[in-house]
C-alpha cells in the first residue's frame, strides 16, 4: 500500500523530477501540451515515467487526483 502523502511535490519526486515549486513551475512552464495530446504520450516522458502516470491514473483514485491536476496544467494556454 503506497502509504506517499499525496502532492505535486511527491509527484515529480516519484517522476524523478524536480520537486521544488519553482522546478514544478518551471516544467510546466516550459512543457505546454495541445489540447489533442494525452499526458502520458507527451514527448517529454520516458517509458518508466509514461508506465507511473498510466497506473497511478489506473489503480489509485488518490494519486489520480493529482495526476489530473497535471494534465490539466500542461494543457492550459500560457
């Protein structure tokens, strides 16, 4: 049971990414998505980050949540 508290922050930190709110800032900054782009099939994701989002979207509500929040910062216009 994955017992994380479930944030952005614990997010990028599992994507390996940056955790810091100026590095979380700074990739969504600088990784918009159109509209007709998935999350998990940006370009900026290499396969074991696609495999995390796909089942944290798939087999837990809580980090859904978060995931989704993502999403949909990576597809508002900036």
């Amino acid at each position: 049971m994955d017992t994380s508290e479930v944030r952005m922050t614990n997010l990028f930190n599992q994507l390996g990414l940056d955790s810091s709110e100026q590095g979380i800032a700074d990739f969504i900054a600088n990784n918009p998505l159109p509209p007709e782009v998935y999350l998990s099939d940006a370009p900026f994701w290499n396969a074991a980050q696609r495999q995390l989002l796909d089942e944290l979207l798939k087999a837990d509500a809580r980090w859904a949540v978060v995931v989704d929040q993502l999403n949909e910062a990576l597809h508002e216009p900036h």
